[in-house]
C-alpha cells in the first residue's frame, strides 16, 4: 500500500500533481531558464494550501509566504520590436 499524505492522496499522485502544477505555472511564465526550484516550491505551496487555494487563477496574488520572485510576470512589459534593415542580396544569376 502506497503511503499518503496530510489531505489523503497518496504520494506518487500528489507528486505527479506538483508536477504537472508547477510545469503549468513555469509555461505560464513564458518558460524562463533557472527556475525550475522556485516553480516546484510555488506548486508544492498551492497544492499543500487545499483544493480552495489549488484551484485560484494564474493571475492570483501570490501569498506573503511565498518568495517575491515567485510571483507571475503577467504584469511585465512587452520587450520592443528588434526593427530591422533589409540588405539587398546579390544573386549569382543576376551577375553573370
């Protein structure tokens, strides 16, 4: 028998739930490099909170437990657009 945690699940569902929780949570980020421990800390924190707190929105503020840079960036601004200069290009066939 699997053994199961403080809200009754067993261990290996509860894992597979932080998971998933905290890949979601780091894709809705926009998949930043470096911060796969914060994102699995975050899961653990709203899995652990119950299923009232698990089911909050991406956007919801984040508690005043949990680290500051844990926090969505939905708010961030939009980086600018890279302008480009199109060069022309001379074509062999064009040469000859």
């Amino acid at each position: 028998m699997s053994a199961k945690n403080a809200h009754g699940v067993n261990e290996e569902a509860s894992l597979l739930l932080i998971r998933e929780t905290a890949y979601y949570h780091w894709e809705g980020k926009g998949r930043p490099c470096g911060t796969a421990l914060d994102d699995w800390l975050y899961a653990e924190a709203i899995i652990s909170a119950g299923p009232a707190k698990a089911t909050a929105p991406a956007s919801a503020p984040v508690s005043a437990a949990a680290p500051a840079h844990t926090a969505p960036h939905a708010l961030a601004p939009a980086p600018a657009p890279v302008k480009t200069k199109k060069i022309p290009v001379k074509h062999a066939a064009a040469a000859k």
